[in-house]
C-alpha cells in the first residue's frame, strides 16, 4: 500500500472586526505607553506586564457590534474572556502567553502568540514593489509550506515581522476554535 501524503493547508488568523466589536485600549493607557510602548509580536512580555485597563471600541456613526468570544486587540493581537481562554488553555498553553487585561471590569488576556514555525517559501511568494524598485514587507503572494509546521497549531513565521497563523492540523488552532464554535476569529486560507 502507498503511503498517502496529505498537504497541510496554512490559514492567517484574524479577527473579524467587521462584524463584530473590537478592544481598545483607554485614552489614559495609551498616553501612558509614549516613552515605552507595548509591542506585541512575539517576544515573551509577562514577566514585566502591567494589565492595562481596555474598552469596547465605539464609533457613534457605526452600528453596535455584537461582543465576541475573542476579540481584536489593536492591529496585531487578540484577546478573549477568562472563561474562553480557559477552554482554549489545555490546546495552546505551550505556544502562547495569557497577558490579562481589565475590559470593563471584566477579566480578559491577550492572547500572545510566542511560538515560531520556519515554513515561509520565500521562492514561491511575491512582495509588492515600491516606486523606487525595493520589495516592499507585504505581500503580493504569500506561500507558507504546511507541510514544514512541526506543529501547526498557532504560530507566527520566522522570518516574517507579522502575523498570526494556523493550519488545518487535527488540533490546530483553527480546529480548535471550528469544536468549541467559538466567534470573532476567521481563518484566510493561503498557498
């Protein structure tokens, strides 16, 4: 019998801020962070985390979007409830860091992806250019190999600055969230 070889789909994970609300920080937080700002990709930070205390995001000419399981939290992470992320804990513990946040006197962490998969084609994907001819960060095309992922279940690229990332792994991340029906996230397929 031939062995089946099965291709390992790679998705983006992003939130889905469109049809639900997303998380901001307050005004007094942000003005707090000028000198030091909080970069959330990657590096682990709950050594020296400080729980900011963050809003629901509101535009007064824009309907009230439903409140998610897991929410956007600025442009490059996401955050969920204390009860979300204790299902979420025994799948993803040992790729993520649990950064608790104050959401409206509501206990809630950032969800901060630590773990790396080596899995971008550089060969394969294409930058845009810019006017002057230099490869710009973003992407044209851009070609992840699942196949490569050890594990697969929630990780950035190396070599790749941003980004969040899953596959279609039995237990991946995105599986995960598919069993438990959690909302907020959606998953973009890539090559």
């Amino acid at each position: 019998m031939d062995d089946v070889i099965t291709d390992t789909q790679c998705y983006v994970v992003a939130t889905n801020v469109r049809k639900f609300a997303m998380l901001q920080e307050s005004a007094l937080e942000l003005i707090m962070q000028i000198d030091e700002p909080v970069g959330l990709y990657g590096k682990p930070l709950a050594d020296n985390w400080a729980p900011p205390e963050v809003t629901w995001f509101y535009n007064p000419t824009e309907r009230i979007r439903p409140l998610p399981d897991i929410a956007a939290f600025g442009s490059t992470a996401f955050a969920a409830s204390a009860d979300t992320c204790e299902k979420l804990r025994p799948y993803i513990n040992e790729y993520v860091e649990f950064l608790p946040i104050h959401v409206d006197g509501w206990r809630w962490y950032i969800i901060h992806v630590l773990a790396r998969e080596d899995v971008y084609n550089e060969l394969a994907s294409r930058r845009f250019t810019r006017r002057d001819g230099t490869p710009s960060r973003m992407f044209e095309k851009l070609v992840l190999d699942g196949h490569r992922a050890t594990d697969g279940v929630l990780f950035r690229v190396k070599g790749l600055s941003l980004g969040i990332f899953s596959t279609d792994k039995p237990g991946s991340f995105k599986d995960i969230i598919e069993q438990f029906k959690l909302s907020g996230l959606k998953f973009q397929e890539l090559e």
